[in-house]
C-alpha cells in the first residue's frame, strides 16, 4: 500500500478495532457517566459519527475531499480502459483538486450532464437534477455502431449512471437505499418511452459503488 500512509494505517486500524479517540472513551476512562457527545457539533458521539456524519465545516469538507478523491481515482481507472469513449460527465473532475493528486484532467468532460443525454427537451432547470458522480453513455449491444456517444440515437442508448458514496462498513445498506431513491427521478427522464414496445426503448442503470470508511468495498 505505498500510497497509504502510515498515519492513515494507523487510523484505520483505529477505527476497525474501536479505538478512534471520541467522547465515549473519554466518558469510559475518567468513569463518567451521560450520553457520549461530539465536541464540535454536540451530536451522538462515535466513531462512524466522526467519520460520516458530523456536521461540522471541517468535518464535512474532508468527508467531500475523500469522496472526490475516491471518484477521481475510479474516474481515472474506468476513462484508461474500453469504456473511456463512453464518458459523458465525471462529478468530481476538479482540476485543482486533480492536479493537487498529480492526476490529469481529462478533456471534454462535463460536470452537469448535458442536454442531449435526456430524450426530450427539458424545461426543468438543472438544480432540480441529482448529479451521479459519472455518466456513460454507450450503444446498446447489437443495435448501434457508433462510439460517440452523441451520434448514438437516444433509443439506442445504454446509459449508465455511477454514484460513489462512503458508508458505514457494517450497515451498508441505508446508504445503498438513499442513493437509488436520490436519483430515481433523474433514471426516469432519461428514459424513453417508445410506445411500440419496450425493446425499442433504451436503457438506464445505476451503479452505486459503496466504499467503507474502514475500506470495505461493496458494488
Ligand atoms: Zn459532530
């Protein structure tokens, strides 16, 4: 593991066997009693709380920098192999943020996912859209010949949507539930509806990609 630090390691290894430093060790080791609260936002305090949902400004932008990072590296891996010309949009692709990892922003990617991926028009002003942290967009098998993703008629589409989130390596399956139900409404205006039969409609699918703060994987 030559790009983990030995720090990082040490606080994995913390938090897999329940040592990270909150409030409950203190309250156990100086035999206080009371509920276990987080010093910074007064929260239940735990070390899935510190990790996941504390509140607080620093707190937050380091769970948002670790979900970047986590998607630029996946974004990274999948545009390198068969499915890069599929790429429509990457989420996380902040240069800086890129740079800063000594990662390459890759050309012609979008953060919003644009007009033309949808079937119709669309009078919905984008704020009111989930953003999947990647979108591809490829033919479906044995019914296109093209690469481009735009020059693939829209019936013909496979899109795939990929959502990366950090979870609890124990309970996944909350996080799992919150991401399809977050970006339900988006998978169905992507979709069309020929009404001549489902096989000439296209096709949308989610992938969520759940990484454990302990370093878990689920797909
Ligand atoms: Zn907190």
């Amino acid at each position: 593991m030559p790009n983990v630090t030995f720090k990082e390691q040490e606080q994995v290894l913390k938090y897999r066997t329940d040592t990270i430093h909150t409030d409950k060790h203190t309250k156990r080791f100086s035999h206080t009693t009371g509920p276990a609260t987080c010093p910074l936002c007064g929260g239940s305090d735990s070390a899935p709380h510190i990790l996941l949902r504390c509140n607080i400004h620093t707190l937050k932008r380091l769970h948002i920098n670790r979900h970047n990072h986590a998607v630029s590296l996946c974004g990274e891996e999948i545009s390198k192999g068969k499915l890069g010309s599929a790429f429509v949009t990457m989420d996380a692709c902040n240069s800086e943020k890129l740079s800063d990892l000594n990662i390459e922003t890759p050309d012609d990617i979008e953060r919003n996912i644009p007009d033309w991926v949808f079937p119709t028009r669309q009078n919905l002003p984008t704020r009111h859209q989930s953003r999947p942290d990647g979108v591809l967009v490829m033919p479906i098998e044995g019914r296109g010949r093209h690469l481009d993703p735009k020059q693939i008629p829209p019936k013909d589409r496979d899109i795939h949507l990929v959502e990366f989130k950090f979870c609890s390596d124990i309970n996944p399956q909350q996080t799992l539930e919150t991401a399809h139900n977050q970006h339900q409404p988006l998978i169905q205006r992507l979709r069309t509806r020929s009404l001549r039969g489902i096989s000439r409609n296209n096709q949308v699918t989610l992938h969520v990609i759940l990484l454990g703060v302990g370093g878990t994987i689920y797909n």
